[in-house]
C-alpha cells in the first residue's frame, strides 16, 4: 500500500507540470489532406470526441457493413 502512495505522490507534481506547460492551448487540432479536425482541451486532456469514420447508417447503410466516407470534411469542429 505504502507503494501506491509513494507511486501516486511522484505522479501528481509531473502532471501539473505538463499542465502548466500547455495552458496555452485550449484546443487540440488535426491536420489531414481530407480535413482539418478541431477538438477540445478538458481537465488538461485533449478531447477527440465522435471524429467520423464512415457513412451514418441510415437508410440502405442500416445493418450493414460501414461505408468509409469518401469525400472531402473540410474542417470540423467536434462536439460531445
């Protein structure tokens, strides 16, 4: 037990280090030739929530296999 503690108490000074560090930045940004991905800083986690990678599955794409998107996002701004 005491080793989880002592464990626990190296991790916690480096995480708020890494955090100071990146306090300018508040959104987290992936570049690709079919788009430009915008997501989100959280609790000093960069969020990526619900980045596409196929057709919705509506209509004929229900039930079956996903269909890779293929033309161009531009860019996106993700949401929860």
């Amino acid at each position: 037990m005491k080793i989880l503690w002592l464990a626990a108490a190296a991790v916690v000074p480096l995480s708020q280090v890494s955090l100071a560090k990146r306090a300018g930045s508040h959104t987290a940004t992936i570049s690709h030739p079919q788009a430009t991905i915008i997501g989100d800083e959280k609790l000093g986690v960069e969020v990526l929530p619900s980045i596409p990678f196929a057709k919705p599955p509506v209509g004929p794409l229900h039930l079956k296999s996903p269909q890779l998107i293929a033309e161009l996002l531009g860019n996106m701004k993700l949401k929860e």
